[in-house]
C-alpha cells in the first residue's frame, strides 16, 4: 500500500512490535531455528527504515524477553551474538538518521560482553534526536512492574516518599524509561494473539495489530497496511473515544 495513502497527521507516534516466527519459518524451510534469527535481522532493518521515513518517533522491539533465557544455549548464544553483530554494523546509518538506541530489561542477565555493546551504544547516541529505537532485552512485563515496585518500597522505606503520593503516575516514572510514551500500536507477527508478557502497564489503550506473517518476512509494506489499519480505528479510552492522533493522550 503506497506510503501516500496514510494519513501524515494520524501516524503512531510510538509502534511497539512482538517478532515473533522466527523459529517457525526456519522449520517450515527444512533450516535450523538460528537461520530463522537471522533472516529476522534484515526485517528489523527493513522496518526501521520504514518507520523512520514515516515519522514514527518511538519504535520498540521485543528482542530477547526473559523467559528466552530457558531457550537452548546455542540458540541464546547465537541471539547475542545477532545482537553484538547488529550494534557494530548498524551504527553508521544509525548515526546518520539520529536514531537513539535505548533499552529496557533486566540488562545485567546479558552477557558482559553484549552488555557492553548495549551500554555503548546507548552513550554513543545519546545526542540523537530524530528517532528512539528501544531493544526489550531480558524484558519482561511482570518482571518490571515488580522491578518498579520494589523501588518505590525502597523510596518509602527511607522516608523518601510518601506512600499516599503513590499514585498512577507516580508509578510509571519508576518504570524502565518513563520518558518513552506509551504505545500506540502494537504489532505482533508470527499468527499469535497474546501480549507474552510484554509492556503490560504500557498498553492498557494500545491498538493490537496481528498478522500471520513470520516476523523475517515483514517487511515495508506490512508496517504501511499496520499503520493504514490503526488510523482506520477509534480509538477508546475508557470513558471516552477519539479518533487516533499522534498525541499523546491523557487522563
């Protein structure tokens, strides 16, 4: 669907995806599951170029969750691998386009090497602005909502903070980046329909998007008809609607 076609005024200020049917396509090829994990690489690229071009400010990607961790270690080991290679060889066109790598997760799990990576990249495009390209890495939904918890227990219990200021505002300020807004779109590849632990305080009014498609053949096109989809809705808030905007909505 030709990119013309969308609304400019109506694109999702923040996209978060779900990458999932990696393994799958790789078996349905006769190809071991890391083969899978490494056509993935490409539709990461091709989707990130796409985003960028359309205006999407936030685009975050589920890339390792926390329950990978009990995956095969060959197969860990390569998913970091992928990683390491990708934040080495994406730099320049990263630069380039203004992008800013942040991530979120328990990110001491990574390995020190891929942890370092991951923290140099961060400094490293600290000054960008054009785009925020946010890795879920060692994420999980519950586990930063307990992750938030704890830290304003340790506030309370230090006289810091008022447990009756709680609110939830509040709360999210102590989540992984409080500074990113919450989704507006997500999108999960791959035939499936569940949220597998990701961004559950963040999409409470997010629009869900699924698709059939294996995550390594997402491409372009597929964003646009994500996109095309989404600014189709109205989008409901609880007591109110309103048609989509990118926005920021409150309340």
């Amino acid at each position: 669907m030709p990119e013309s076609q969308l609304r400019s005024d109506r694109v999702p200020r923040h996209v978060a995806i779900i990458m999932d049917g990696n393994g799958r396509w790789a078996e349905s090829r006769g190809l071991v599951r890391n083969e899978g994990h490494r056509a993935g690489i490409e539709a990461v690229r091709a989707v990130l170029r796409a985003a960028n071009d359309l205006g999407v400010r936030y685009l975050t990607l589920y890339a390792f969750s926390s329950e990978n961790w009990g995956r095969p270690q060959d197969e860990v080991r390569e998913l970091m691998q992928l990683l390491d290679r990708y934040l080495v060889d994406e730099m320049p066109e990263v630069m380039e386009n203004r992008i800013r790598i942040r991530a979120i997760g328990r990110l001491e799990r990574l390995p020190p090497a891929t942890r370092k990576k991951v923290q140099d990249a961060i400094r490293d495009t600290a000054s960008n602005d054009a785009m925020d390209l946010v890795f879920a890495l060692s994420y999980g939904g519950r586990g930063e909502i307990v992750d938030a918890a704890r830290k304003i227990a340790r506030a309370a219990a230090s006289g810091e903070l008022d447990p009756h200021a709680i609110d939830e505002k509040l709360f999210a300020s102590y989540l992984y980046e409080p500074e990113v807004p919450d989704p507006d779109l997500l999108i999960r590849t791959g035939a499936e329909s569940r949220l597998s632990n990701f961004l559950l305080w963040q999409v409470a009014y997010t629009e869900i998007y699924t698709t059939e498609l294996m995550w390594p053949d997402f491409r372009e096109d597929h964003l646009l008809e994500a996109v095309r989809d989404y600014q189709s809705r109205e989008r409901r808030f609880g007591k109110t609607s309103a048609q989509v905007s990118n926005e920021p909505e409150s309340g």
